[in-house]
C-alpha cells in the first residue's frame, strides 16, 4: 500500500511537471495593473477642431470628399507654414501635412535633389518627404497615433513637423521659383 501511495505521489508531481512545461512557451498572462489607466480618447473631426482651437489656433476647414482638413499656419524663421491636420478613414491616425513645395515636372527635376530628400527620411522619421503626382506638389507628413491623444501630443506633432520643415528647407526650397514655399496655399484639388 505504501509503494502504490508513493507511485501515485510521483505520478501526480510528474503530471504537474508536464503541465507546467506544456505552457512554458506561451506569455506569460499580463499583470493587472494597481490603478486602472485612464481610458484613452480617440479623437474625431470635432475634438480634433477643438483641440487645434485650445492650441491657440484658428483652424479652417477643407472638405475633401469624406475627409475634414484642419488648416492651421504656423510661423518660423520668416517662412508662413500651412499644416493640415486629418484623421485618417480608419481613424487609427491623425495626419499633420505641410505642403513645401511645387514640382510641376517631376521628370525634370535634378535626381541628386530628389535623392537627397529620399536620404533625409532616414533622418527625419517620422516626418517624411512625399510627393503627390496628381497636385505636382512635395509634402511633408508626420503620423500621430489616434488613441490617447492629448492636445500636448497634437502640439508636439505640430512643433515636430515645423521643426523638420525648417532644419531641411534648403533641400527642399531649392523646387520653388520663388523664395517662398507654397505653405500658405491649400493643396490643389
């Protein structure tokens, strides 16, 4: 009786054993936190305005099909920036999108330039260097996470941007006929 309570013994500790092993390579389930995060708020068209207006701003709007474009200009260093701000269709990103510049024949435009602005995203990411073919116009982009979204992170996107457009204006200036970017235009239909 006593070796078959022992056999049981180390049947049931083996049992266990496995059963530990078996899960081992699954993540281990995640700690509850003490306090509760606080719940994060997407933001929509009217918070996003909201939001721009608590900033300081005047933001105007741009109907574009679906989309709502926030404007907002923003002065640096003698040079008028105009950033529009959108929510993306699936509301997972609030776009900041400042036009720099014109390039009405993209074919004719120097290679090194263009190259030099493809070398720069390295540098400047998030922010990047875009080029809309349809508006013969280059960008600047920057994405911001739709969730959780503070008016301190909206003002940081904006300073980061302005930041970027202003530390690569002389690689991306050198497309403008005149010593002014297109920022104080909206971008072409």
């Amino acid at each position: 009786m006593k070796s078959y309570k022992s056999n049981a013994l180390l049947a049931c500790v083996a049992a266990l054993g496995f059963a530990a092993l078996a899960r081992a390579d699954q993540p281990a389930p995640a700690k509850k936190p003490e306090t509760p995060a606080p719940a994060g708020q997407a933001l929509t068209d009217e918070s996003l305005q909201a939001t721009l207006k608590d900033l300081g701003y005047t933001p105007t709007l741009e109907k574009a099909g679906s989309s709502n474009l926030y404007w907002v200009k923003v002065a640096r260093e003698g040079t008028t920036y105009s950033v529009s701000f959108q929510i993306s269709p699936n509301k997972e990103k609030v776009w900041a999108i400042v036009p720099l510049s014109d390039i009405p024949d993209i074919d004719k435009a120097a290679a090194t330039r263009l190259g030099k602005l493809l070398e720069l995203n390295d540098a400047i990411g998030p922010c990047y260097f875009r080029y809309n073919v349809a508006n013969k116009r280059l960008y600047m982009s920057r994405p911001l996470d739709n969730r959780a979204a503070t008016a301190a992170l909206v003002r940081d996107t904006l300073d980061r941007i302005i930041d970027r457009c202003v530390e690569t204006k002389e690689h991306w200036n050198c497309f403008n006929q005149s010593t002014q970017p297109p920022a104080a235009e909206a971008p072409k239909k």
